[in-house]
C-alpha cells in the first residue's frame, strides 16, 4: 500500500469511519459491524498504519473538564529566517495545542489552552513575545464553541 489513495478501498474507508467514531472499538467489535473476521481487520488496521493513513490513536480529552478554561487562537507573523525555529520553540510549548504554517496574511496559525486569563496574559508576555524573529501577534480567544472534530470525516 504505497500510495494510500489508490489503495484504500470501500472496506477500509467504513474501518475508517468506525475508528473515527470510536476509537476503541475492538477488531472484534468492527468485524461484526462489517461481516469481517477480527483477524481480517486487524490485518487491515495494521496495514492502514503501515501506510501511514493512521498516523496514532489517542483520547480527545474536554479541557475544559481539566481545568484549561481558556482557548485562545494566534496569528503570528515571523521573519522568513526565523520562521522555522520559532515555529519549532512555539510547537513543543506545553499550552501550544497546535501550530501550523499557513498562507495568506499570518505565518503561523496557533490553538493554545490555559488555565486563565492570567496564565494566558503570562504566555503572551513571557513565552510568546520572548521569542526572536516574530514581527506581528494577533490572538482570538474563544467565546463558544459550535463544533470541534477530531478526526477526518471521509
């Protein structure tokens, strides 16, 4: 399976989908819903992993339920030279929830969660501003959220 889009067929796209939905299924589990043996999934989810379609598996924890009440996003412009290194510093600190390189006005995009306003103010201030080579800092924090998904929908 060296090229994941033309290789995953129907069987796997349903896989797939039940995994998305719950990532705890057994093989067993998925066999039954898809008239598989659990062998035969396992196999598959295996491969699908191999490939690279899988990257992990892992909980979707609220965090709000563990006490990180304040979700923030952060448009960040940096100088061409320091871009990957400040994405890089930013990337491994513990309140950065995700960090991408994008297009248009904004370098990088970031999802950070904190505890309050203050450990917020104390990132912004202490972590963020510190770092060499960001021009620009534009941040949104989250009033209410409509949808959050975790997983691609195929």
């Amino acid at each position: 399976m060296k090229d994941p889009l033309t290789k995953i067929d129907d069987l796997d796209k349903k896989i797939l989908e039940l995994l998305i939905d719950d990532g705890r299924l057994s093989y067993t589990d998925i066999g039954k819903q898809l008239d598989l043996s659990r062998v035969a999934v396992r196999a598959r989810v295996n491969q699908l992993i191999e490939c690279g379609v899988i990257e992990k598996f892992t909980a979707v924890v609220n965090s709000e339920k563990v006490g990180k009440q304040v979700s923030a996003f952060f448009e960040v412009d940096c100088e061409p030279r320091s871009l990957v290194e400040v994405a890089e510093n930013l990337a491994n600190n513990p309140y950065v929830a995700s960090c991408y390189q994008m297009t248009g006005p904004s370098t990088l995009h970031m999802h950070v969660l904190v505890k309050d306003f203050k450990e917020l103010e104390s990132f912004i201030n202490n972590e963020l501003y510190a770092l060499e080579g960001i021009t620009r800092v534009e941040s949104h924090t989250l009033l209410r959220r409509f949808k959050s998904r975790s997983g691609l929908k195929l």
